[in-house]
C-alpha cells in the first residue's frame, strides 16, 4: 500500500493512493496514518480493504508527511562508501548516528526555509524508514519485522551549522523544514528490497545526485538492529539511512542553496518530491 495525508498543515486526513494512482479518503477506517495504525495486524486491516470502494478525493490536495506524531527523528551519518569518500572520511566501522528534531518535519512538497544566516544550506536525498512496532534489542534477523514501510526524506542540512559551529550536527539538521518525507508511506510488503533502490536529486533541474542503495555500509536490518540497542523504536518513527555522493558540500566549487532553488528528488517505487526554497 501507498498511505498518505492529504489536506492544510495540521489537518492533514488519512489515504491511500489506488493502484490506477487515484488518491482515496480512509477516514472511515483509521483517524490519521499514526504510530498505532502501522503495526501489521493494522496494516493487514487496510490492506484487505477493497480501495476501489473508497471514497475518491477529488483535485490535488497538498500531501503532508506521510507519517503522523513521529516521536524519533533519527538519522544516519556518512552511510554510503561513495558519499564518505567525496567526504574525505573514511568509512565509519558502525553507525554514525544522530538527530533531527521533529519540528524540521514538512510535507514533501512543502516550501524549505532557509533559515536566518545561513550560508550552506544543502540537500541529501535519503531512503527512510518507518517503524511500525516497538523494537528493542532486536536481532538483523528479525529486524525487519519491525518495519512499517519506506519513503522518501530530503534531509536538508545547513553544514556551517552542522560542522563549522561547536557541538554535534544535530542544530544544522534541525531548521524548521529541513524534513521533509513523503509523498507516500510505501508498506514493506511493496518493497522487494530497499537495499538496491535507484535514487536521484536536482537542483533548477539539474542533476546533483544518482546514487542507489547499493552503495550502503549498513543496510536496512542492520540500523533497526543497531539502533534498538541503544534506544527502544517506536511506532512512528522515523530512519534516515543516509545520502549518496553529489551534495552541494561536496563539489568543486562548494554549491549551496538559495532563495528561488527548486529541488527535486526520488527514490524507485517510493516516489518524488520538490521543493522551492524560501528565506526564513
């Protein structure tokens, strides 16, 4: 299943996008696509649903985060071996983990503030995961079975903040709009596996990122696995895993973000965003 919000900032209303694409209403069934509707006796619920028989939304409502009342905003460092190496750092022998507040949470199409002297805003498309059930102490084995689905993040980071600026990166990942994820919740059962995903991202059109999951140090299993040792994962939370190469950090010249860029970005089977820059 595709799950989606649907409707203004804060009223968002629960769907799911049909299988000819067409957005339909789940109010009747679940209040919002939140933490407790995404644990698999849930998810099973919907899916048995006949959609066609589901009221059709009609024209083209704004989309928000595809999740509700995430509680964990945690996210991934240096994950891919091409983007550590156009980093000039090497590859991290576990995890590199850290936290972006959920106030940075904005629908995929939503507008990036580009916050106040800010001088390196930048973009990461990202494949992120959504946890369905608590997991804790989970082995890679089983860590799967604590997964809801998938979608897409841009995590947009401002790197004087995160790197030139004492402290840890957390406060130049966590402007307000720096996460945006959708458009789509795509259910772990549609997923064959996250581990070889296409991934991309353009700035005014531009292509500045083609990469795949392929390239990952750790896979999907491994980061629930991990994580849940250190900190239990909720339903509702969400993983981003990581960015491939081409980051405006990384290139020659060093290329940033500005009021009027458009970007846009995908990842296979998970769907596209775009968004317009804005000075906060």
């Amino acid at each position: 299943m595709k799950l989606v919000r649907y409707g203004t900032a804060g009223q968002e209303k629960p769907g799911l996008i049909d299988a000819q694409g067409v957005l339909r209403d789940l109010s009747a069934h679940i209040a919002d696509v939140r933490g407790e509707h995404l644990g698999p006796d849930s998810l099973a619920r919907l899916a048995a649903l006949d959609a066609a028989s589901l009221p059709e939304v009609p024209g083209n409502p704004r989309l928000g985060p595809c999740v509700a009342g995430t509680g964990k905003f945690v996210c991934i460092g240096l994950n891919y071996s091409d983007h550590a190496a156009e980093a000039g750092m090497q590859a991290p022998s576990e995890p590199i983990v850290f936290m972006k507040a959920t106030s940075a949470i904005v629908g995929p199409n939503d507008d990036v503030l580009i916050p106040r002297g800010s001088e390196k805003t930048d973009w990461e498309v990202e494949l992120a995961i959504v946890i369905g059930r608590t997991a804790k102490y989970v082995s890679q084995a089983d860590a799967l079975d604590y997964v809801a689905g998938y979608c897409v993040a841009n995590d947009v980071s401002e790197r004087a903040f995160q790197i030139e600026r004492q402290g840890q990166w957390t406060k130049g990942k966590s402007c307000d709009t720096f996460g945006p994820i959708g458009p789509w919740l795509v259910t772990r059962d549609e997923v064959a596996d996250p581990g070889d995903l296409e991934m991309w991202l353009k700035v005014n059109g531009e292509t500045m990122q083609q990469g795949s999951t392929r390239t990952m140090i750790f896979g999907v299993a491994h980061i629930v696995s991990y994580l849940s040792q250190f900190m239990s994962l909720q339903p509702g939370d969400v993983i981003a895993t990581g960015t491939p190469p081409g980051v405006g950090m990384g290139k020659t010249p060093q290329r940033f973000l500005k009021p009027g860029d458009v970007v846009e970005l995908g990842v296979a089977g998970l769907g596209a965003q775009r968004q317009t820059m804005r000075a906060d």
